[in-house]
C-alpha cells in the first residue's frame, strides 16, 4: 500500500512540475507583459488591434490564411526573414499581448504576413490580390477569394471601394466589384499587421 502511495504521489508531482513549468509559467509571464515606451517619443507599443481590424482576424483564421503564411520574423542567425524585407527586428512574445488569436502559422507557401502593412499600405492592392492575385503577378499560387467581393450594378457614382481591376477581370459595362463586409474587415485587419516599432528585448537587426 506505501508503495502504491509513493508511485501515485510520484507520478502526481512529475505531472504536477509539467504542468506548472510547460502551462502556468509561460501562462503568467504572458498575462504579465506590458506595453513598452519609447523614451524618445513616449509611444507605447504595442497598440491594440482596431475594433475593424479585430473583425477581420476572425475572417482570416474562417479562410485558414494560416496555413500559407506566417506571422513572426527569427533571427538573423535563424533565418534570412530579415533578408527578404519581411522585418527589420525579430518578433517576441510582447509583440502577440493583445492578438486574440496567434497566427504564427506552420509553413510559408506564402510570405510571411508579420509587417505585411508596412510593406503594402494601399487597401487595393489587397482587393486586387484577394479577387484576382494572378491579375497582379502569373506566378503566385495563391487561391482567389471572389466570395469575399460581389459584382453589382453601378447606383449613381461608382463606390470608393470598387476595385480597380484591367483585361478579363474588368466586371461588364454599368457594373463594379466590390468587397463585401468580411472583405473590408479582413484588408483591415492585414492593414494593420505593422510590428514595426521598437522594443527593448529585440533590437533591430545591424547589417
């Protein structure tokens, strides 16, 4: 009976110290992080993630966008993120404290996506590459998303966000693509993709 004792508070305290050091202390040290300042300007970063932009998290985990990109920048040493202008520091956990979701993502058919609104700040360009993304480069393997857009006929003036599209993929005489709700959202939310501020526990990358 002792030694049944023994064994079950043995393997009671092996699960226990797992527990603690694989969930409750990477949990607390997470829930822990604040917001940095700059102590130049005085910004905090990071920034919450806007009401919209929230929205559209939502739309591009529903899409499975992750399967394709990534969203965090290594090491030099780790990798040539850096290299391909994909960030100009690593990322670190502080960089995640207000994201509902972590897209880290497990593979990079596509590139990676961590300060994709810094490399793109135009919300065409994103239209145009969810609609159509072979109307902006023959090579890219990326699907299209046409649900997201929905072709309708032009009332008075032609919308703001009809998409400027050329060739096959102008919509007939009198008509305009435009993005629905979940498209708007989801542009907003790769929009405001910009880990582009500094932080003291990753320091730019020096060439």
């Amino acid at each position: 009976m002792n030694r049944l004792t023994g064994l079950f508070f043995g393997i009671f305290l092996l699960f226990g110290v797992s527990w603690l050091g694989l969930v409750a202390y990477p949990y607390l040290t997470f829930a822990g992080l604040r917001q940095s300042k700059d102590e130049a300007t005085g910004a905090l970063a990071p920034q919450g993630m806007p009401g919209t932009a929230a929205q559209g998290a939502r739309v591009y985990a529903a899409n499975g966008c992750f399967y394709c990109h990534s969203q965090y920048i290594r090491e030099e040493k780790e990798g040539n993120d850096i290299g391909r202008q994909w960030g100009t520091r690593r990322t670190v956990a502080r960089d995640y404290m207000y994201d509902q979701n972590v897209f880290l993502g497990t593979s990079r058919l596509g590139a990676d996506l961590t300060n994709v609104g810094v490399r793109q700040t135009d919300p065409q360009w994103f239209y145009r590459i969810l609609y159509s993304p072979r109307s902006l480069s023959s090579e890219v393997a990326m699907p299209a998303y046409k649900w997201l857009f929905q072709t309708r006929e032009i009332q008075g003036q032609p919308s703001v966000d009809a998409l400027k599209l050329e060739g096959a993929y102008v919509p007939p005489s009198g008509y305009e693509v435009v993005p629905t709700a979940e498209g708007k959202a989801l542009v907003a939310y790769l929009l405001s993709l910009k880990k582009n501020y500094p932080l003291p526990e990753a320091p730019e990358a020096t060439e």
